[in-house]
C-alpha cells in the first residue's frame, strides 16, 4: 500500500488548535470525521474557511484531514484556516506572499484574560460604596 504524500501544519486560535494534514488531490476535507459543510454549517464560516485556497487559487487541487479540538467554532475556523495557510506555505513557498498579504499566515494572538482574585471576572470589580 502506497502511503500519501501530506504536508502537516498546526493552527492556534484563543483556546482552539487544529492539526491540518493537506493533500494535493480533489478528495473531500474532512473535520473531526465530518464533511467540511456538516461540521462548519453557517455560510460565513465556510467562506472563512475556503480563504486560504481562494487567495492562493487551488480550490479543488488539495484536500486534507483537520483534527480540532477546544473552543467554540469561532476560534475553531480561524485555527483551521491558519493551519491549511502553513501547510500550503510549507508545500510551495510561491504562496507566503498572497497569503501573507491577506492576513492568514499572522496567528490572532487575542486570548481571555485570567480572572483576578478579589474580582468578579478579569476586570469586573464589585460595586463601591462610599456611604
């Protein structure tokens, strides 16, 4: 049996991170199992996630297997789209440019803030009473 050739890549976004396993052909990409439109279902996360492809021009030419875990799906998309922007990086460096120009190989480095002692949540403070 023949082992795929894969470029891996991972992608991180506040608690989510994504292991993105890329393969050139026009097989169907697959999320925790799932089909990409199953596990992503609003049409704006679909979009998000095509990004990568679109920017560089190969929808159809790769396909690939993401594991993600952590996080809502917001912070879910973002760390799969930056993993698929590595991986294309690392399969041909002809497309560091137009990704880099579009924002998609920079890691969003915003995450929650730990909560203090004493407060409420990060910065929410009890009511103060001067009388």
């Amino acid at each position: 049996m023949a082992e795929k050739k894969y470029q891996e890549a991972i992608g991180r976004r506040k608690e989510s991170t994504a292991i993105v396993r890329l393969m050139e052909g026009n097989g169907e990409s697959t999320i925790n199992g799932k089909p990409v439109t199953s596990y992503f279902s609003s049409a704006a996360a679909q979009a998000r996630y095509e990004g990568p492809f679109r920017v560089t021009g190969t929808q159809g030419k790769f396909f690939g297997t993401i594991k993600v875990s952590g996080g809502g799906k917001s912070g879910q998309v973002d760390a799969v789209v930056l993993g698929i922007a590595r991986a294309l990086v690392s399969l041909d460096e002809k497309f560091r440019k137009p990704l880099r120009d579009a924002g998609l190989l920079t890691r969003n480095p915003r995450e929650k803030e730990r909560k203090k002692y004493f407060l409420k949540k990060a910065r929410k403070r009890p009511q103060y009473s001067k009388r």
